[in-house]
C-alpha cells in the first residue's frame, strides 16, 4: 500500500526537477524555440515592455550655499576706565546710558599737594640748569674737573624728569574716555576716593556690533574672511554684514571655531548680549533645482534621482545643497540632464523607457 505513495512523491520530484533546471532541453524536444535569450548589449530588463515616464530637462546654475549657526551679539568694544593715580573726586557723575565722546572728561581728582611739588620740582630745574652752566664754564677754561662738570649735567637731567613726573601726575587726575560710546554704568560718584586701578566707568561701543558664531570643526574650511553674513534677531529683525575674523585654534570644551561678524549699527538698535541666527556664504556650487518629489533611494538606500541617458533609465547619487520654497538644489548631476520626475519609482537602471517632457 505504501508503494505507491512514494512512486507518486519520486515522479513529482522528477518533473519539478526537469522544469526547473532542464526546461530548456523540454522545450527543444517539444518542437519550441528559446526565447529568453540575452541579447548583445542589453539588460534582461530592458527587452521587457518600456515604461512611459514624464522628465524635465534641467540644466546646472551656480548657486551660493552656506551655513547657518546659533550665535549672540557682542559689542566691538567693552572698556573699564581705571584711575592711575589716587585721589578724591570732584567732578559731577555721568549717568549710565549717557554717550561719550573721544577724549571727554570722566572723572576729575582734586589737585592735593601736585601743583606744589611741580612748583619744587620747577624750581630745583632752575638751580640744576645754574649749576650746570657754571661747571661747563669752569671745565671748558681748565678751572674745574670733568666729573664735576658731568655730575652737574646728570643732575640736570634728573631735575628735568621730576618736573615731567609732576606734569604727569596731574594729567593723570582728568580721566578721559578713550572712545567714544555708551556709559554701561555710573561714573565713580562725586567725593569717592580712587585708588590706581579703581574703576570710574565702563564703556561699550555698539557701531558696528559683533554677531559672534560658532561653527563645527567639520564646516570651519568653507568659510573665510570677508564673506557675506545674515543674521536674524530674537524680535525677527535682520541684519547683514561680512566676516571679519576666524579663529585658527578651536575651544577645548565644545571642538568649535569662534567667527565675528561686523554689523553697521548706527542707531544702537541692536543690544550687546542678545541671541541670533547668523547664515554664512559659503562657495558658491554648480546644481540644479528640481521639485522635491523627484528624488528617490536605490537598492543601496542611497538618495538620488533617476535620469533618462540614450532612452535608458539611469540612477544618479546627488547632494542637498539647499532647500527653498521653489524646489530643492541637488548636485552631483551633469551639466544637463533629463531628470524623471514622474514614474521614477517605477523604473530601474537599464530600464527602457518612453520619455514625455514636462513644461
């Protein structure tokens, strides 16, 4: 009873053999013709019916690319004024907010004791230069020595340095703003006393102000001195300048390359310590702007977009270069190109194709 069971399993197995891997031998013996064949010079896909898809002729522009980094503003100069000599203060105190000009009066000393011991130091100019002329005259007519005549010019030259101590110390009294800008504090107050090195104002200029950036190790190379600059403010204001300065050694905590970029701020708009969001040219590129939806993944899951090269689809890897409202840039293309931008997904490379242009 089990024979035939196992005769009928050994004649499937026989006939799913010789269909498999014999049928072309079954074929011949049945009178038939092969017709599976490859053909010179084409892909099995292609002898199969072609795939009618829509394409856009696109040809390559140079567009600008960039980078877009978080950054804040800084002002071009922030400035602590210092006394350099002590003494009390008799001037009336500047508000903070106030604008100063170059070389204006900050803080004013009282005088002391200076004006007397220029007067001393005057005076004792007066005997030096005596005394100096009387050695000369006796050591030219042989009547005195040399090294007195030398220790005289010596004291000569000290009594003339003491009187430029004197005059300077009481310059030192009129502290003056170095540039001109914006108070960000009070002056020091009438009647406080100052010690060398005692702060009597501070002082910021915001024309131009600073958009400082940082950008990652790995985009630092696309950037260079002198590049256009957009920056957007947290009130959505914005601005533009050019880049002014990159730094050359990286910050050892976050592996990123400090860029400034020089804003005209003549109306002092735009405050130091505020956030933006600064975009920076970059070398312009060769692509083309194609609509998002052509573009698709091979096999290899990489992203790009299928063309039309001698009636036969073909599979191009491309690159973001930016994404606008009109489309999206891709590079990596030739200069001109067939792209499909309808029917992609249904076509291989080496697929035959019937191309229909786009307007």
């Amino acid at each position: 009873m089990r024979f035939f069971p196992v005769l009928t399993a050994i004649l499937i197995t026989a006939a799913l053999y010789m269909l498999t891997f014999e049928r072309n031998s079954l074929i011949l013996m049945a009178g038939g013709e092969i017709t599976d064949q490859v053909e010179e010079g084409y892909l099995p896909a292609q002898k199969s019916e072609a795939v009618s898809v829509q394409v856009l002729i696109s040809k390559s522009r140079n567009v600008e690319s960039g980078i877009v980094v978080r950054g804040r503003t800084e002002a071009a100069r922030n400035v602590v004024v210092r006394a350099e000599t002590s003494g009390l203060i008799i001037s009336e105190p500047l508000l903070k907010g106030t604008e100063v000009s170059q070389n204006q009066v900050l803080c004013e000393l009282n005088v002391g004791t200076r004006e007397v011991k220029l007067a001393e130091a005057n005076a004792r100019l007066v005997e030096a230069k005596v005394n100096n002329n009387a050695a000369s005259r006796l050591a030219e007519s042989g009547y005195g020595s040399e090294t007195k005549a030398t220790a005289r010019k010596a004291a000569l030259q000290s009594a003339e340095a003491n009187v430029k101590l004197a005059e300077k110390e009481i310059e030192r009294l009129r502290i003056a703003a170095p540039f001109s800008g914006l108070l960000s504090s009070d002056v020091a107050e009438l009647g406080s006393l100052l010690q060398p090195g005692s702060e009597c104002a501070r002082i910021v200029k915001l024309d131009p102000i600073k958009i400082v950036g940082f950008v990652a190790e790995t985009e630092v190379d696309k950037l260079s001195v002198g590049a256009f600059a957009a920056a957007r403010l947290a009130n959505n204001k914005t601005v533009s300048g050019k880049v002014t300065y990159i730094s050359i050694t990286a910050d050892p905590m976050t592996r990123t390359f400090r860029v400034e970029v020089d804003v005209p701020n003549p109306e002092r708009s735009i405050r130091e310590g505020g956030t933006a969001e600064i975009f920076i040219n970059t070398s312009g590129e060769s692509a083309h702007l194609l609509p998002q939806s052509a573009m698709t993944l091979n096999n290899n899951g990489d992203l790009g977009v299928r063309v039309v090269e001698d009636g036969f689809a073909k599979f191009y890897k491309v690159k973001i270069v930016r994404d606008t409202i009109d489309g999206i840039w891709l590079s990596g293309l030739p200069d001109t190109v067939e792209v499909i931008v309808v029917g992609q997904e249904y076509v291989i490379d080496g697929r035959k194709v019937i191309k229909k242009y786009q307007e």
